[in-house]
C-alpha cells in the first residue's frame, strides 16, 4: 500500500489580513504556525511516518511541511521543492483586499474568479513587479511557462502533468509521501485523485492544517480517504 498525505498550510499572513494571496511569498501567522505544529500532532497520533516531503516553492507551504516533520522528528527525510505545487496565480488580484474587491467588482464577478473551475482573474502585464518573471526564484525556468493568472482549470494543468512525472515515481520510492502545498494546487490533485467533475470540484473545500490520507493501491487508485482531524 501507497499512503500519501496532502497537506494543507497554516493559515498565512495574508490570510489573516484577507488578501489574495496567491505565488506572492508570505509567511505563517501565528495560527497558521500552531496550525502546522498541530498537523504534525495529527500523523504522530495516527503512526504516520512520511518518508519524503513534496512542496510548493512559497515559504508558507515550505514553513508547514517543516514543522510538522520537526514535531515528527523527520527532519532528515529528503524535502523536494517544485513551482508547480504553488497555489494558483491570483493575477492583478494579487494584494488586494478581498472585501474591498468585491465592493469594486461586485459579490457576482468575485466569486467567479474565486470559485469557477476555468475562469481566471484579470492576467498581470509583464512589466509588473508582481508577476512571477521578476521573481529570482524561477529566474531558470522561460518566462513563457510562468503564468499571469490561473484559473483551477490552469493550475491542474500543471499540476498533473507533476503528478504523472514526479510524484508518481515519487510514491514507488517513499511509500508514505507528505505534500505540503495550497487550496488549489491540492483540489487540482483530489480532482485528478478522485474523478471529481468540473463542476463539483468548485464546491471541494480543503482545510488547513488538516492531513487528508489517501490509501492508494499498486495502480496508484483511491483505496481509502480520510481526514485525521475528523478521525480524532
């Protein structure tokens, strides 16, 4: 059996302050750290040993994994960072408040951008210090891969092919395998995990700080699924 771990990080920075957060590089808030150190609880009390540890390239994400391995004591265990586990791109949305958009915009638009699978924000013009080619940490990746805005339907579009080349071959190496990573970047993955529509994926919610397991058999199907905070 193949177990893998998707986590979701701890409350941000920008989280608290209700912004769009997005690739923009924040750290954990206080609750977002308790919130990590808890998760860790969680897989001790459960006998979860991760074997590696896969995540975005944002310290949020980063920060999460970590702890939790620290409460683990699993801090040697091989730690593997890649882009293409980062949260969806939130385009020119990026910063602003989440409130005072939606008194821009309106509720309607909003939530569109927020919630629908393949509609994205408005994109970010290239010369704007927010978009991800000024950015040193994908100075080695063409700027024609990184993106400007990002829909869900974007975000699996980068997420899968991951899956396919990495994470998989990942799994027949650490057969318990914790990722640590985003709302959409993880609903990108329980979308492909578990043959959600695309129309259902929009009403999919993944908490954070809460270890979602999966039980996967040799051909890498959903034998088993459950939270270890509900399993308490």
């Amino acid at each position: 059996m193949k177990r893998l771990i998707l986590l979701r990080h701890g409350q941000s920075v920008w989280n608290l302050e209700n912004r769009f957060t997005g690739w923009h590089d924040v750290d954990l808030s206080d609750k977002g750290r308790d919130e990590a150190i808890a998760a860790g609880e969680l897989m001790h009390a459960a006998g979860i040993a991760p074997d590696a540890l896969y995540t975005s390239v944002l310290t949020r994400a980063i920060r999460t994994g970590f702890m939790g391995l620290d409460v683990l004591d699993r801090l040697w265990v091989p730690m593997i960072k890649d882009w293409r586990l980062n949260e969806r791109h939130y385009g020119a949305l990026t910063g602003l408040d989440k409130a005072e958009t939606a008194a821009q915009y309106g509720d309607e638009q909003v939530h569109i951008w927020r919630r629908s699978f393949a509609t994205p924000p408005p994109a970010l013009d290239s010369d704007d210090a927010r978009h991800p080619r000024h950015d040193p940490r994908y100075a080695d990746l063409d700027p024609a891969r990184l993106p400007a805005t990002e829909s869900l339907k974007d975000t699996l579009a980068r997420v899968l092919p991951y899956w396919e080349s990495d994470l998989v071959p990942a799994l027949e190496r650490y057969p318990t395998l914790l990722i640590a990573a985003h709302g959409n970047s993880l609903r990108a993955l329980v979308k492909h995990l578990e043959g959600i529509s695309d129309e259902d994926i929009t009403g999919v919610e993944i908490a954070t700080g809460d270890p979602l397991v999966y039980e996967l058999g040799d051909d890498f199907g959903v034998e088993r699924k459950y939270s270890l905070r509900e399993n308490t």
